[in-house]
C-alpha cells in the first residue's frame, strides 16, 4: 500500500469514524429521552443548557472533514473499481447524512431556539420527535457510509 493511500485510508476511517460517534450516541441517548424523561427534562437539557453545544462546535468541521477525506480516498482508489465505488458510495452516504440533518434536524433547530424557559410549547411533542429521529435517521446513514469506507480499504489490491 502506498503512503499517500494509507494517509488517505487512515484519514477516511478516523473522521468517519469520529463523525459517527456523535450520532451513535444520539441514538443511544434516545429511549430514555423519548419514553422516560419528561418533558421539562427534555427541554432543559436539549436547548437551555447547552448539553450539545461541542456537538456543533467540533463534530460539524470533523462531518465536513470526513466527507472530504472519503472523496479523496475515491480519488486515490479511482484505477481500483470495488475499492473506489465503496469510497465513493461512503462520501455519498456522509454527504447524505449532512443533508438529512440539514433537511430533518436544523429545521427543528431553529423552532428549539424560540424556546424561552416557561411553560411547555404546544408543539413540543412534534419538534421532539423530528429531532430524535433525525439525528437517528443521520447515524443510520453514517454508520452505512462508515461501513462503505471500511470495505473500500480493506477490498484495494494496493
């Protein structure tokens, strides 16, 4: 395997990876969050206190990072059939789940920020549940576009 592979293959797997984590653990976060906590919990742990702050802060440059490390790997693996579509369908599916995300989860983002300390808004059942399964539907993509990116390293002849 050559050095510029490897770097891309390492660089690939890592961010993916570190992408994925995030979005794993929002799905693990979510039963109790959907069946247990109330809906006060919800509120004020999801928009008052700033609980998934550093998920913006630090997983938005490593999504984009990760995106742009399995297209570069697509881009070295290019010669290579299998090894480039899986490449290429991880870059896909990451680009994918971003698009979810903006399509799904920002959306309910913006109806979170009108939320003032109070009462229980009217649409708190809607807006929780569009962003839970959201950010579920956002790990499903990237776990698929994680496994892609495995298959691309592990199926090059180099």
């Amino acid at each position: 395997m050559s050095k510029a592979l490897k770097v891309c293959s390492v660089a690939a797997l890592v961010l993916s990876a570190l992408s994925l984590g995030p979005s794993f653990a929002h799905v693990l976060e979510a039963p109790p969050r959907l069946m247990v906590w109330s809906p006060e919990l919800w509120r004020d742990a999801t928009v008052f206190n700033g609980q998934f702050r550093l998920f913006a802060l630090v997983g938005a440059p490593i999504d984009l990072g990760a995106i742009l490390a399995a297209a570069i790997l697509a881009g070295v693996l290019r010669k290579e059939r299998e090894p480039f579509r899986w490449a290429l369908a991880g870059a896909v599916l990451l680009t994918l789940g971003l698009v979810v995300w903006f399509g799904w989860v920002a959306p309910a983002n913006s109806v979170l920020a009108t939320w003032v300390p109070g009462p229980i808004p009217d649409d708190f059942n809607a807006v929780r549940h569009r962003w839970e399964t959201g950010h579920m539907a956002v790990a499903a993509l990237k776990l698929i576009g994680f496994i892609a990116i495995v298959l691309s390293v592990v199926r090059t002849s180099r």
